[in-house]
C-alpha cells in the first residue's frame, strides 16, 4: 500500500452569512438567537493522496476549491469531519498571500523558510537557487509592493519548492507566468513528484491538468462529483 500523505474524511465546512454587521455582533451577544444565514462551502468530502502523486482539483468558481485548500494548509478548520496532514506543506495559493508587500524579495524568502521551520543558515544555502530560479535580478532586493504579477509569482513559486516540502501545494499561481516560465516549472513539478513529493494542483487549465496529474477530482457546489483519472 502506498503511504498516505494527506486524508480528508467525511468533510464539511460551514460559514454563516450576515444580511448587516450588527447581525453579527447580536449573534455573539445573544447566542441563543441566530441572526445568519448557513452557506454550506463543502458537503461531506473524502479522498486520499499519496506520497508521490500529483492530485488535481478541478471546478467552477464557488466549488468550494479554496476552501478545502485552506482546510489541507491548516488556516481553517473544518466543521466536521478530518483533515490528516502528513509532512511539511508548502502552498501557493492566490496571489499575494504570504508575501509581506512592505519587505524585499529576499526578506520575504527567509520569512517564508522561518514559517516553514527553516533555520536562517537552511534558507542561506538555498537561496541563491531560489534566486537563480526565480530570476527576477536585482528586484529581489525592492519591496514586492513594485514587483508586477509575473515577477511576484516567480519569486512565490521558487521559495516553495525549494524548501523541499513533502506537499506543495498550487493554486493558480502559475496562470499569470508566462509560457517559458510555465513549462520550467512544470518540468520541476515533475521532479519533485519523482523525488516523492505529493503535489496538489488546481486550475481551469484541464490541458496542464491531464499532462501533469495522476488523479483528480470535480468539485461542483460543495460536493465531490467525481474522482478518476484526468
């Protein structure tokens, strides 16, 4: 049996919706009365990945993609139900989380390896790596407030597979990467999945989808629709 990298069971994850702010805040002063509405963002999911495989997550936007992301990195928790995570996780979710816009790329580097649990001597024996992949020059060093989209995801996408996560995760990050930046890390995707690293990849790309995953699954309002190959 191949070893589980992360399990989902059974899960749910709930949010209330407010008509007003104040609703809000009666909710919390009177909890015997409630004052929103539930929006259900995922119903009753299970899957497994395993150590080594890429897994797709395809779905129209408000699937519920995001969501179950966020329940895998561990900055939710889901109403019921499991999530089990098993080794270090680094993600690449929309654009512009992580990154502290007021710091240069390379502060920015050594604050992403100290979150990941990397020592300042861990990150200095990777970063001229990161730095050579993500070629972005002499911007490393500006505030990633002036860096454009496409510069912003290459510095993102080099500080994560360079921290040799046991899961990475990519959320159409590499949509805004042009062409020749796109198939380099693809062509890196693909080494870390042959190194054992599991990988989840979402995108409305169903090309990049096929080519790349070994399985996936279709999200549709909440509910997993379907899980095969690509």
């Amino acid at each position: 049996m191949a070893e589980v990298a992360i399990s989902v069971q059974n899960v749910s994850k709930c949010f209330r919706q407010y008509g007003k702010p104040i609703d809000r805040l009666k909710e919390m002063l009177l909890p015997g009365k409630k004052h929103g509405q539930e929006f259900w963002a995922l119903r009753d999911i299970s899957f497994d990945i395993y150590r080594g495989e890429t897994f797709g997550i395809i779905g129209r936007n408000g699937a519920g993609k995001s969501t179950l992301l966020q329940l895998i990195c561990g900055t939710l928790q889901p109403t019921s139900g499991m999530v089990q995570v098993h080794g270090r996780v680094a993600a690449l979710l929309e654009l512009g989380a992580g990154f502290n816009p007021e710091f240069s790329g390379r502060d920015n580097v050594y604050m992403n390896g100290a979150i990941l649990g990397l020592s300042r001597a861990d990150v200095d024996k990777r970063f001229d790596e990161i730095s050579a992949f993500a070629d972005i020059g002499s911007f490393i060093d500006q505030p990633v407030k002036t860096y454009s989209s496409g510069m912003y995801v290459r510095l993102a996408f080099a500080s994560a597979i360079h921290v040799e996560p046991d899961i990475l995760i990519v959320d159409e990050a590499l949509a805004v990467g042009d062409i020749f930046f796109q198939q380099k890390c693809f062509r890196h995707l693909e080494k870390l999945r042959d190194q054992g690293t599991s990988i989840i990849f979402v995108s409305h790309d169903t090309q990049a989808v096929v080519k790349l995953c070994d399985r996936a699954i279709i999200l549709q309002n909440g509910y997993l629709k379907h899980e095969g190959t690509p």
